[in-house]
C-alpha cells in the first residue's frame, strides 16, 4: 500500500480566508481523489484529482470553492477558499493505484473555521 | 443512485464480545466491497475487501463475506478487544469511486 501524507494535519481559520491542503504520496499513482468527513459523518468524495488536466467534481462541489491542483503523478492541492463555518470539517486524500479497486488513504487534515 | 446501508451505531460490547456490524449494498452490478476503519483522529484504513460473491474478506480477526443473494457484506470478529475501539465504513466501489455508509462507531469496555 502507498504511504500517504496530508499537510497541514490541523489548522484554524477566519471566516473569509482560503487554506491549501497539500497531499503527498510516496509512489506515482494513477487515480488521486479529494474527500469531506464533516463532524461525525461518513466521507463525501469532492472531486478526482486529474494529473495535467482539470478536476471531476462531485455534484454539489465547484471548482471556485475548492480549486484542485495535480502537477504530477505523486502531489495534488486542494485549496478551500472563502471560507465559513460549514466547512470545518476533516479533508483526506486518497489514492488509487491502476488495475487496483481499493483506495489508501491520507491521515486528513482537521480543519476549524471560526 | 448507488448505496451502501451500515447498522446505526453506536455498539457498546465488553471485550472478548461477538461483534456484528450489518451492512447492504445497492445491487446494481457486482461491486467491490471494503470495510475501512477509522481509529480515534486518524484517517481511514482498509481493513478487509471482497471482489466477488462468495469471497471472504479477513484481516486482524475481521471477516466479511460477499454475500450477493442478500446484498450483504456484515463485518464480524468473535473476540473483540480494547483496541478494535473505533468507526467502521462499509463502502461499496462505484465507477472507480467508492460509497460510504454512514459509519458505525464501536466502544468496547473491559
């Protein structure tokens, strides 16, 4: 399995401010997504990262809101812009690996939005 | 749409407890199946899948079984301990993605 890890772990905002999550994996992998787990929920995937090209998003997710990056095959960003009080939340990274169906995931980042 | 139904939590057992933790599917096609855990503020890691009917999934005293006639795929483990505390996700793949179920939190006491 691919080692996975998330930057920053943690973080507190202000309202109106934009935070970037960096995601870092240890090996190229083909599939890179980016997932919500608001308090005491189950995860909602926010887009697939895709290397050289735009992000796919999710219904209800837009890419003014949470910009995505992924300039190679082991890195993405995703950035939460503008930010309230309803995104507090954890954000994971995840990664799936070609000919591969499950998904290894990040230690996510705990984000507070006061 | 595709959908993955896990058992309301939270499960409150004594250790060296039976653990069931029910979970169904939506039966459009013949999915991959994963059980995830998610210890105390740490990300989720996959525990056990299942890629086919009939398959049994185990890791770490966990099994689950692909059972396609009931579009099920229950986690269960015979003797639980202190340290399997934590939430459990049955998820199902779905076109390359993968659906949650909602989680099922597990407390166990000694």
């Amino acid at each position: 399995s691919a080692v996975i890890s998330q930057k920053p772990s943690r973080d507190i905002c202000q309202r109106g401010t934009s935070l970037t999550i960096q995601c870092q994996v240890d090996s190229q992998v083909t599939m890179m997504f980016w997932y919500r787990q608001q308090p005491g929920q189950s995860l909602t995937l926010i887009a697939t990262a895709n290397q050289g090209s735009e992000a796919t998003y999710e219904s209800g997710f837009v890419i003014d809101k949470f910009p995505i990056s992924r300039p190679n095959l082991t890195f993405s960003t995703l950035t939460v812009s503008n930010m309230s009080p309803e995104d507090s939340s954890i954000y994971l990274c995840s990664v799936r690996a070609s000919g591969r169906n499950e998904q290894y995931f990040g230690p996510g980042t705990r984000l507070t939005v006061t | 749409g595709d959908s993955v139904t896990q058992m309301e939590g939270p499960v409150t057992l004594s250790e060296e407890a039976f653990l069931t933790i029910n979970c169904t599917y939506t039966a459009t096609g013949y999915p991959s199946l994963f059980w995830y855990v998610q210890y105390p503020g740490e990300g989720l890691q996959l525990l056990l899948k299942a890629t086919k009917a009939d398959d049994k999934g185990s890791n770490k005293g966990f099994e689950a079984t692909y059972r396609k006639e009931t579009t099920s795929f229950h986690l269960e483990k015979g003797s639980v301990q202190v340290s399997d505390s934590a939430v459990y996700f049955c998820a199902r793949g779905s076109q390359g993605n993968l659906i949650f179920g909602k989680g099922t939190k597990l407390s166990v006491k000694p």
